[in-house]
C-alpha cells in the first residue's frame, strides 16, 4: 500500500469525505515533494497535488502517487482548491489544525458550502513508523553531527564565547551541505543550568559545564544530539550529576523495548533521579519522536500513554540542571527494533574533561 492509500484509508475512521494537508512535512512523506508550497487535497479514492508555477516543474519531477495540479497569476490557491473540493464532491472536508485562524477564515468564505472539520493525526501516525530508508537517512544526519561535534571539539578552550562555538557548528554542518536541524544550544556555566540555553559572548571558563545541543538536516531527515563537558577541571559535584545521568540515560535506552509504554521510560528516570534528591532538576519530558522534524510526533513523558513500537526513532535526553551552577544533559537518537533500542549516533557519552590549553 502506497503511503497516500494509506491516508486515504484513515479517512473512513475520520468521518469526513475529503482531507485538506497543508503540513509541508507530511505533504513531502506522502509524496516525495521537497519545495515549500504545496497543498494536497484528498478523497477517498483520488485527490490532486497543487503547488503554483515556481514548483511546476519540480513537482511533476518528484510527486508520486497524485495528479499534480499547477496554478499561476492571475489565479489563487482559493481559486483552485474551490474547483477541486467542487470537482471531487467533497463537503465535509478534514483540515490540519496547524493552519493560521486567518486561512481557514478565507477558506470558509470562499467556500460556503464545505463543512470544515479539524482532524488531528491522520498522517503523523504513519509518519512514526520508519523505513529502513528513512532510518538510513537519520544515520547520515547523525553521522555528520557526530563529525560536526569531533570537529567543535578541538576549538573548545577557555576564553572561547558560545557565539564562537555556535558558528563553528554552523560551518561545518553547511559546509558538508547539510543545514542546522534547529537553532543550537550552546550553554557554559551557569548558562548550563538552562535546557533551552541560546548562545551568548559568555566566554568559557576552567571548571564550567558546557552543554551543546544541536543537530543536521541532511536529505529531508534531523539528527538531534546533546553532549555535556567539563571544562579544564571536574570537581565531585561535576561527576556526581554527570554520573547520575549518564546513568540515567542508559538505562532509558535499555529500556526502549517494543510493548513497552514511554511513560514508564520516563518514571523510572525521574524515579532514579528522585533517590539521589535530584527529581526537582529534571522539567522537560524524557524524549521525543524525531524524523522530518526534530519535534516528530510522540513524547516520553509523565502526562502521555504512549507504546514502544519496532520502526519508531526517539530521543533519549534526561537532564538535571542546578539553577546558579550549572546542567547535564545526554541525548541520543535510537530506532526500536525487535530486540531493543539501536543507537543511531556514534559519539561517546562518558564523561569527558577538556584540557584547558
Ligand atoms: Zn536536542
Ligand atoms: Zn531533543
């Protein structure tokens, strides 16, 4: 079954008769497309591919699976899909929630007739199952971060600024033709202490903590990788979170066996961090699904249900971060597979000092 058949079945249990995507990332899973503007309109047993004049070409080049359908000046996207919503008989059309308030109000107003209904995870689903190609193209992404973070490492050193660090991520992932997954986190000291911590001038110093946290978009797919270094000197305090969560992330990726629920992934860190006294340090969820997006969908964490299954890639990431001295974190991407978690970057993850040249 093609991946736009499947869709195509989800949307008998949807109870609308057309669905609406306009999530780029979903259109480029379900069809190959790799532009920025597309629409995809679906019923049952058809649907049509529409993008406008600057993707013609493209799309007729990549789409798989759908009639590709282009639009130029003077026409709207409005213009074409009323003919194709006409065209197909559809009146209960599903849409993405993700749409701005303001499209939909145009939507509803140059089409009076449809009943518009918001559906939620009608493609995603599918989307957190991966194929070997997929897992493939993950594998890259995180071969070139690992190389990217052997490659920060050298200009690591007191008196460099996270600025510094940050750009020399940046470089080396562009030059090897990839593109930051995200906007990366470079956090020393006490900046540490923050999860989301954006780079500064803050300039390293003997004894901080150094947290990066980035990844590369290589080929449509995001790798997402955090390390955490001690800087010049690592004091027992140092070692003793380092410890625990290293620790802790080990056994969460043992843990990610298929038939099990992420949430209890998720209580036996907190749980193991709790013994130690550390439970307050620890805010954010345990991990995340990862794919054609860094935030894919699926969390482990204490609010969502949420099965283990075989082909599903996540991020392993626990943390523990002391407001006024500094933070710990360790991420990895794992793909499930019949007999636990495969991790899918290469750099170590014990605790490393670096020298203070
Ligand atoms: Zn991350
Ligand atoms: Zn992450």
């Amino acid at each position: 079954m093609s991946r736009v058949e499947a869709v195509q079945e989800r949307l008998r249990d949807a109870g609308v008769d057309g669905l609406l995507i306009t999530d780029i990332d979903n259109i480029g899973w379900l069809t190959g497309f790799t532009g920025s503007f597309a629409h995809i309109l679906l019923s049952p047993d058809g649907g049509a591919f529409i993008t406008d004049s600057r993707y013609t070409i493209q799309a007729e080049e990549q789409v798989r699976g759908l009639p590709v359908r282009s639009f130029r000046n003077p026409q709207t996207i409005l213009d074409v899909l009323s003919e194709e919503t006409a065209r197909a008989g559809v009146h209960r059309i599903g849409f993405e929630p993700s749409i701005a308030f303001g499209t939909w109000q145009k939507w509803t107003d140059a089409m009076p007739g449809v009943n518009w209904q918001p559906v939620t995870d009608v493609v995603e689903p599918l989307r957190m199952i991966k194929t070997e190609e997929e897992i493939d193209a993950i594998r890259r992404a995180c071969a070139l971060t690992d190389a990217a973070l052997t490659h920060v490492e050298r200009v690591i050193q007191p008196g460099v600024s996270e600025y510094d660090i940050g750009l020399e991520i940046e470089f080396y992932i562009r030059r090897q033709g990839g593109k930051l997954a995200f906007d990366p986190v470079v956090a020393g000291g006490e900046n540490s202490a923050r999860p989301h911590a954006r780079a500064t001038e803050r300039k390293l110093q003997v004894g901080d903590f150094l947290t990066l946290d980035f990844g590369a978009l290589l080929d449509g797919y995001c790798a997402d990788l955090t390390r955490t270094f001690v800087i010049g000197e690592a004091t027992p305090r140092h070692e003793e979170i380092y410890g625990l969560v290293l620790e802790a992330q080990v056994a969460a990726v043992e843990m990610m066996m298929p038939g099990v629920n992420g949430r209890d992934v998720d209580a036996m860190v907190r749980a193991k961090f709790g013994e130690k006294g550390y439970a307050e340090y620890f805010g954010h969820g345990l991990g995340h699904g990862l794919g054609r997006v860094v935030h894919d969908l699926g969390r482990l964490s204490p609010t969502t249900d949420q099965p283990i299954e075989v082909g599903q890639v996540w991020t392993i990431e626990p943390g523990i971060y002391i407001p006024g001295f500094g933070g710990v974190r360790i991420e990895d991407d794992i793909v499930v597979r019949e007999g636990g978690a495969e991790i899918l970057n290469r750099y170590p993850k014990d605790l490393r000092i670096l020298p203070a040249r």
